[in-house]
C-alpha cells in the first residue's frame, strides 16, 4: 500500500517536471530585465513571460522552425539570440521587417521613406551621433529584423551589430508578472499584470 503511495507521487512529480518543461520549452518562458536598454518601456527588475510558441518552434538540435503561426511586425517587444554571442538573450522593439528602408536623422527614425511615430521612445542625450543619431537608409534584408531599445541613447541594438535572423527570435514578451527596484529593495506592486506594448 505504501509502495503504491510512493510510485502514485513519483509519477505525479515526473509528470509536472516534463509538463513544465514543455511549456517552458515551447510555449512561454520567464525572463528578467538586467539592464535600462528599455526604458521607459521596461525597467531593470522587471521580470516578464515571452510567448515562445507564435513565432515557431525550434526543431532540437538545428535552427529550423515550424509551426510558424506569424512573423514579427514593427512595434513587436522580442526576445532573441544576440548575433555575436548566441548564448546571451537580448530583448530589444522590432523597428523594420524585411523589405522595409529604415533611415535615422538627427534622431527622427523613417520606415520606408515615412517618418516612425514612437511615443514609447527615451531619449536622454541632446547632442547628435553618427551611427547612434544619422544612419542608412539600410534595406532589411530577407528573414531580417532590425531592432532598436526605447532607451535610444543609452541602447547597444542593430545600429551598432546589424540584423536579428528570425530563426534567432526566441519569443515576443507579452506580460510582466513581477518586478523588483534593487536600488530601493522593494518590489514595484503598481507594474505587476502590466501588458507589454
């Protein structure tokens, strides 16, 4: 009777481990924000949940996906591979998708040729950069992303290191379930259930 008990809650631990495991590695997964790339948008101390599943599934052990239900659009908050060390994640705003021309003057972005409205933007320098400020007009090429930080002065992003390949997304961030300000060792209760947008 015992033994019975015991291999009952066994079973029912395996079982939650390879369920959460699943939903981890295929549905939605947990992330933190370590640095203020996003603000305003996103604070460091936030702690987010990404949806891994809209963009595809990533078969094991290759960079094939499938089950693709949608391809990022501008104004998508996404989690990725960063190209020059694929073991770190960035998260950064979807600014153009392949085909787009994206240009930046004296800090006005334009999206083939319009002027970008972007009312999530920070900006916290008034001088003017080549690269950082006056850039393109680049052509995002096929199965590309360029992507920018809302924190645009203070963000390292595709300006700087080029294109996100979409087999790199890893997801697109929809909710924040937690948040901590470290400066002041308390938790910020008012960003809790905030969606991302």
């Amino acid at each position: 009777m015992k033994r019975n008990a015991i291999w009952e809650y066994t079973k029912a631990i395996v079982t939650a481990f390879i369920v959460a495991f699943v939903i981890r590695s295929t549905i939605v997964q947990a992330y933190k924000i370590p640095s203020g790339s996003m603000i305003p948008t996103l604070l460091v101390g936030d702690h987010l949940l990404a949806n891994k599943f809209i963009f595809g599934e990533r078969l094991p052990f290759t960079d094939e996906k499938i089950f693709v239900f949608e391809k990022p659009e501008r104004g998508d908050i996404i989690i990725f591979r960063y190209p020059r060390d694929p073991s770190k994640d960035f998260i950064k705003r979807v600014i153009a998708t392949e085909g787009d021309v994206v240009e930046e003057r004296n800090k006005q972005l334009f999206v083939n040729g319009k002027p970008l409205v972007e009312p999530y933007v920070q900006y916290t320098d008034n001088s003017f950069l080549i690269q950082r400020d006056n850039f393109g007009p680049y052509l995002v090429p096929h199965n590309k992303v360029f992507v920018m930080g809302d924190n645009r002065d203070r963000s390292f992003d595709s300006r700087y290191w080029g294109y996100v390949d979409l087999k790199d997304i890893e997801g697109k961030a929809f909710i924040i379930y937690w948040s901590w300000n470290g400066l002041k060792d308390i938790p910020r209760f008012q960003r809790i259930g905030h969606l991302i947008s």
